[in-house]
C-alpha cells in the first residue's frame, strides 16, 4: 500500500544543523524550533551553536471546514445535529421515518455545499479554482457514500427489495443520460437519430431502468412507426417490473419475469428486430446475454453503476443481503479489481453490509472528521451500530460515536468564532464531554471582555465553574494569585470561590490605586472576575453555589 506520510521541509539552517523539537502551542497549532540534543552523561560545554537568532515555526492543520465557503454547510448540519439529539431523547412513534428525515436534511445540506462550490469556481482565479474542483470531488463523493448509506442502512425496504432504491441511486449520481434525454424530447429535430449522442442516450436511460423514456425517445425516430420499431415498443411495454405497492408477490413476479424472458428470447432467436442493429442489441442487453453486456459496458463510468443496470435485468428482486457478491462480480467484470479507488472501497464494504469497515474507511477521507462523526451520530440513533457491541469489546458503538464527536468539537472549538459550535458537540458526549469542555476552556485565547463574558457564561451554563478552570490563564504571573493567599479566607477549607475573588481584586485594587495606570496583566485580572461576577448574578438564584477549596484554587 503506497505511504500516505507527508513531508514538510522547516526552511531554517539551525533546525537542520542541530535538529528540532516541538511543543503544542494551542489545540490545534505546533510549534517547531532548533533543539540540540544533550546527553547528560556527557560534561557541560559550550554550544557550537550559539549565540543564534531565535527560530519558532508555526505549524498547523490546514482544516478545510474553516473555509468561508463552507461555513453554511458547518452551521447547518449543527443545527440538525442538534435536533436529532432532541428527537431521539423523547418517545417518538416512527423513530425510523424521523431518521430518514434527518438523513435527507444531512444530504441536502451536502447538496447545497456542492452547488455553492460550483457556482464559485467559475468566479474565482486559476489556483482558487483548483482548490474548490478538489472540494467538489470530496463532497460528491460524500454525498454519494452517505446516500447509498441511507438506503442500506437507514431505509425500511419492504420484503428487502432493494433494487428500485438502488436505481434512483445511480440515476441521482449518473444525471447525463437523463438530462441530454430531456433535450432531444424539448426539441424538434428531424431525423434525431442522427446525431451522434441519440443512441448512446437511449441505451444509457435503458441501462438505468428508464423504460418510459427509451419508448418516447423512440418515438423520435425516422422509423418510429415501423413494424421492428413498433414490435420492440410492444415487448419493451410488457416487460415487467417489480413494485412492492401493486399487490403482486415476488413469486407471483418472477414467474412472469421468466416467462417475458423466454418469449423475448424467441423473438431474438427468429431475427425479428435484426434489421435494426440497435433494437436488437437492447434486446439483447434485456435477456442478460453476455455477448451485448461486454459492448454496452464501457458506457458506465464505475462499476456500480453497472451494478445496477445488470440487476435491473438478471436479478430484479435481489435483496439487500446478496449485493456484495453482485458488487463484486461487476467490479470483475469491468477489470478494475486492483484499481479500486477510496470512494470505491467504501461503497463496496457498505454493499456488504460491513458497517465497521465503512467507518473505518470514512475516517481517512479530506473534510476533516465532519463526514464520520455525522453519520455515525445517525447510524447510532438508528441502531445500526449495535452489531459492534458484540463482535469487538473495544468497540462499543456509543464508545465509538463520541470519540468521533470530540475529536469534531475539540477541531471546531480552535477556530475563533466556532468554538461554542463545537463545545455543543462535546455536551452530547455522556462520557467524557464535559471532561473535554473543562479542558478546552482553559486553552481558549480571552481576547476582548464580550469574550470573557462568552466564555464564562458557557462555563456557568454547564455548571463548570470558570476561575477553576480558566485559573491557568487568569493567574497573570501570580498576580491574582498572591492576593487569594492573603485574603480573609485563606485558612478556610471550602468557600464560594467568587468571595474570595472580590476581596483579592479589592487589594490588587488598592495597592495599585496610586498608579495612574494598571499593567494590562492586571487589567484583564479585574476585566475577568468583573465578567464571572455580572455572569453569576444572571443565574438562577436557586441553582447551589459551587464552592472550591482555596489551597487548591491555583495548584498547578
């Protein structure tokens, strides 16, 4: 398997000469500088590399989703997030026809995004360009898994029936036939049979189950009224197909589907649409004959869009359980077995039904874990990840749902404006959101006081108590420090921490009230705990007071 490492070259002498070393500067960002390596065996000496200019290189995950273009398509599948979380925490008569909902939403999120990227390619520069022609291929191709996903996994399929789902599917994703169809019936060309798509288009919508339009681009021909074309019209009308709504069993169907074969079969074998080499090769197509399939195949883009169109006329009642054999007998037949690409892995393990795989295989695909954690959220809701709880103790399918929604929450919490998206994210993790949220807090730059104000109302709406958790960031080199230790409550072993952060900015206060000015550490000491106190008074009085023990108010 080709190695999928990236190499990125730090354009420095010094980090070349003597090596580097990194630390994690935020959550997302790493910071890389020059660093000898020092045995400690070895006697102190001077460095050959010194005096030298310092050198710290930002590093940083380049997250596609913080593109200005995507946003609509990062807020918008918050919100159904959201309310998926609500719907499946009540009792709900039709869980499963809510959860197609929900899908369809996801999915025209997806579409919308994919429509947006493409009307700005055309208004954008060369390299700009490129990039969104690389977000279309992601997003068509999540769009495409997650649809297929839908039917399989999400979708009550009568009977299991699944090969009209599996036609709208390809239609959806393999729109050209229909649409150069659309055009040849809106127009009015004589002798249309001339130009050089019409046959290719008519076989394209036969191979795709359009029987209705095969018949009315026919209709279109030069010849339409003769007697080959009106015989292959009558034989095209009469071949059955399958609906779970007409009443007809599938036994009751097969059997007619058998007997519309023979009799087409002989009508093959008496010549009778041999004057018309096109007719007689759809005849063909619609018998299963081999011969004609190696012709026609080339015209599928992928394998399973073959799929389908095979299916349609070898095996129109096959049930979801049997398409991973089918799969993969057209992924043989089409030779690409060695080629296969990602989305192709993908789609194939999901025709298996081998749910874990399709997870396992979403992970590595560009948009930065928003596709993985979605799908997985609504396949848990669904029940489908159940499977896992038995084949593998170490994955749980909850287990497995929220560590993809903390690593989405904890990305989108290192953005500057979308950081209170993601911690809504980590409040629907049971197990160690909360846990996840207290840490992040404190990484959170404070930047302006309607920030501070920001951050400590969303402490206070978890009941996380925001100078505990933000005391890395608010102790400002001892400053505020110094003057908990002497205040009135230092021998206390449990106080409402805010008291005891009144009194120490009131001597922080007053010692420096002869300056004409507060140091800027200083000033954001009083800014912050100014915010936690106008934010404590808009809580419910009847919510208890968290108390905190003082000696352990500032532990490092």
């Amino acid at each position: 398997m080709e190695s999928t490492v990236r190499t990125f070259a730090i354009p420095n002498e010094l980090c070349r000469r003597a090596g580097i070393a990194a630390t994690w500067h935020s959550i997302n960002n790493l910071g890389i500088f020059p660093s000898q390596s020092v045995n400690p065996s070895i006697p102190d000496r001077p460095s050959p590399y010194g005096p030298s200019e310092a050198s710290v290189f930002n590093v940083r995950q380049d997250i596609l989703l913080f593109e200005p273009i995507l946003r609509k398509l990062v807020n918008e599948s918050n919100g159904i997030f959201l309310n998926l979380q609500i719907l499946t925490s009540g009792n709900v008569a039709n869980l499963k026809q809510e959860l197609l909902k929900v899908s369809h939403q996801y999915r025209s999120v997806i579409r919308a995004c994919l429509e947006n990227l493409q009307d700005e390619v055309a208004r954008v520069d060369e390299h700009t360009s490129e990039n969104m022609k690389n977000y279309i291929t992601i997003f068509y191709s999540i769009e495409c898994i997650w649809h297929l996903c839908e039917i399989l996994f999400i979708e009550n399929i009568p009977g299991s029936i699944v090969l009209p789902h599996l036609l709208e599917w390809v239609r959806f994703h393999f729109p050209k036939y229909e649409r150069q169809a659309t055009i040849y019936l809106n127009s009015d060309i004589d002798n249309i049979e001339l130009d050089p798509d019409y046959w290719k288009t008519v076989i394209g919508c036969l191979l795709q189950g359009r029987v209705e339009v095969v018949r009315a681009l026919l209709t279109l021909h030069s010849s339409a009224n003769s007697p080959v074309f009106k015989l292959f019209d009558q034989t095209l009308k009469s071949m059955p197909i399958y609906n779970v709504y007409s009443g007809t069993s599938v036994t009751e169907f097969n059997l007619r589907w058998k007997h519309w074969l023979v009799d087409t079969q002989s009508k093959i074998d008496a010549k009778s649409f041999v004057s018309e080499s096109h007719l007689n090769l759809m005849m063909k197509l619609a018998v299963g004959e081999e011969l004609a399939w190696n012709q026609v195949q080339a015209q599928c883009e992928a394998w399973y869009e073959l799929l389908a169109s095979w299916l349609f006329f070898t095996e129109p009642t096959v049930k979801t359980f049997e398409l991973g054999q089918f799969a993969r007998r057209c992924i043989g037949r089409m030779g690409v077995r060695d080629h296969l690409r990602h989305l192709d892995q993908i789609l194939l393990a999901a025709l298996e039904a081998d749910i874990f795989q399709v997870i396992k295989e979403i992970q590595h695909m560009s948009e930065n874990g928003w596709f993985v954690s979605h799908l997985t959220d609504l396949l848990f809701h669904a029940g489908v990840l159940d499977t896992l709880d038995g084949t593998n103790e170490d994955l749980v399918a909850g287990r497995l749902r929220e560590s993809f929604l903390i690593d989405y929450g904890v990305l989108m919490s290192s953005h500057h404006s979308l950081w209170q998206l993601g911690l809504s994210y980590l409040d629907h993790c049971p197990s160690d959101g909360l846990h996840v949220i207290q840490l992040l807090l404190q990484k959170l730059p404070l930047g302006t006081e309607v920030r501070v104000q920001k951050i400590v109302r969303e402490a206070l709406k978890r009941d996380l108590h925001p100078v505990g958790m933000l005391k890395k960031t608010i102790k400002f080199k001892g400053i505020v420090c110094k003057y908990v230790c002497n205040t009135s409550y230092k021998y206390e072993t449990s106080v409402p921490v805010e008291k005891v952060y009144e009194e120490a900015v009131e001597m922080l206060q007053k010692e420096r009230q002869k300056k004409s000015q507060l140091s800027e550490e200083e000033g954001e000491a009083i800014s912050l705990t100014k915010s936690f106190k106008d934010a404590q008074e808009q809580r419910n009085s009847q919510e208890p007071m968290l108390n905190i023990k003082v000696n352990e108010l500032f532990k490092e």
